[in-house]
C-alpha cells in the first residue's frame, strides 16, 4: 500500500470507528497492521510523510501512525518537532513531541526545541514555549503513603496496547534504575540552567504581549527555584515582572492586549493584579495556556 492508501483507510475506519479524535487508547486497524509488519519506509514515502506533516488536514494522520511504530525516520525529526510548534493548539502538540521524546530521547529534543526558539521569530518562540509543556524527562516526583517524595524515572515502552509508562500484562511499571536517574538528573539540570538563562534574556529585551506570557509560564515563579547559576538574572527578571504586569492566564492576557496602548498603564496593571488575586481566593481555574 501507497501512503496515501494508507491515509484513506484510516481515515475511513477512524470515522467508522468512531475512535475518540484526541485518544491515546484508541487506534484504527490500519495502524496496528502497518506496526505488525515491521514496514520499512523509502525515502520517498518519507518525503510524503515530511509533507503531509505540513497540512493541517494529514498531520495528525502521521502522528496518529507513528504514536504506534517503534521506529521514527530520523529524517523526520525536525518536521515532527515543526509541526508541534505550529500547532495552535497546545492540548494536541504533545502527540508530535512525544514519539520524538520516545525514539530520540529528551536530551535532542531539548537542544532541537531551544535551537529552535533563540533562532525562531516571535511565533516560533510561542509556539516552542507551548512544547516545552509537554517537552519532559522521564523523571518524576513520586509519594507513596506518609514517604517524603522521590525522585523515579519511568521509561516508554510497548505495553502490548500502546506506548506507555505501564506494563498492563505483569502491572509494573517502566522504571529506570538508579543509575539512569542519576544520569538523567544531572543532564536535566545542565539543560534547564541553560534554558531558563536564554527565555530570560529574552524576556528582558522582547517586549512582545504574547513571547512574554508564554515565558513566563514556561518558567519558575519563584526565585527560590532558580539555581545559583541563574539566580543574578533571575533577580531582573523578577523585577521586570513587576514593573511590567505580565498575566499568568489566558483571560488576563486577552485583558491586556485588548487595553491596546493603554496595556502597561498603571491602572490597567492594578486592575489585572486585583483580578488575579480575587480569582484565586475565589479559586476559580481559568486556562493558563493557549
């Protein structure tokens, strides 16, 4: 079968199935098929993939495809990891990350996605803010009873249903041992201290609405957590933050840019801080990002 055979099946059965759009548990036949016999993909076919991942009507017939193979060309690397950051909707991105996070590991991932936000115009950076959301290590804080958390790593593997973090058959989980936690922690560390070093330097000099509330989310709020090595640009950072009110959710920030050039007043920023602090005594949840 053609690529576009391929499409046009799972596009039928997906419809007649009625498999859930956006589900992780769910997947057309065709898939699991084309995942039982180890199909090889030519470098044509792997150019209609490459092209199909840059239309907003077939790219999540790729990522549906691959959620389920075990390999991923590695030529289609980057147009996975574009077609997240073009998608605008930041509850889908994660079905074009995570077979990358899979197959490539977090550390590429991590240096693709930063190459891609200090290189990127202002969409780019937005939309590479949205990935790094679901752009994770393996690790995790684990609390089992009355335990102080720790710190597990959990692998993906085939579960006999789906990529996951679970085997369902022998109810255990994935989990990496302590010396590739250890290895895991210290590379995370190397790579957060470098990002969270450039999205601040960013933040300092773009004064762009939207850059600067995907950064802000996409970083500590609290000074505490910055590590030595961050903790003197943190320190301006922090300070630009109040003296420029950026939100923390989707409803402030559509507040703010409708206050067109009147959006750094210091009415306006009161109004927005007073806003936010009674929502949250109110406790009422609105969507931080989008």
């Amino acid at each position: 079968m053609t690529v576009q055979e391929i499409h046009n099946i799972w596009k039928e059965q997906w419809q007649n199935e009625q498999v859930r759009y956006h589900g992780k548990y769910g997947f057309p036949e065709i898939l699991y098929e084309i995942r039982e016999s180890n199909r090889s993909w030519t470098n044509d076919e792997i150019g209609v993939f490459s092209d199909y991942l840059n239309q907003v009507d077939k790219k999540w017939f790729v990522a549906n495809l691959f959620a389920l193979q075990e390999k991923l060309p590695k030529q289609l690397f980057e147009s996975f990891i574009d077609a997240g950051i073009s998608e605008p909707d930041p509850s889908q991105n994660a079905d074009y990350i995570n077979p990358c996070l899979r197959v490539f590991g977090f550390e590429r991932v991590f240096d693709l996605l930063d190459n891609k936000f200090q290189n990127g115009d202002n969409q780019v950076k937005i939309g590479v803010c949205k990935l790094y959301y679901w752009a994770r290590t393996p690790l995790v804080n684990v609390k089992s009873g009355n335990k102080p958390f720790e710190i597990k790593g959990y692998l993906t593997k085939w579960n006999g249903h789906y990529y996951g973090d679970y085997d369902w058959d022998n109810g255990v989980h994935f989990e990496m041992n302590e010396s590739e936690v250890a290895n895991c922690k210290e590379i995370e560390s190397k790579l957060m201290i470098k990002r969270r070093r450039f999205l601040m330097e960013e933040f300092l000099k773009n004064h762009d609405v939207d850059v600067r509330y995907q950064i802000k989310l996409a970083l500590p709020d609290k000074l505490s957590s910055y590590p030595n090595e961050n903790r003197e640009l943190a320190t301006d950072y922090f300070r630009a933050l109040k003296r420029e009110y950026v939100p923390d959710n989707y409803s402030d920030l559509m507040l703010q840019k409708n206050a067109g050039i009147f959006r750094n007043s210091r009415i306006i920023r009161f109004l927005l801080k007073w806003r936010n602090v009674h929502k949250k005594k109110k406790e009422i949840i609105t969507l931080k990002n989008k």
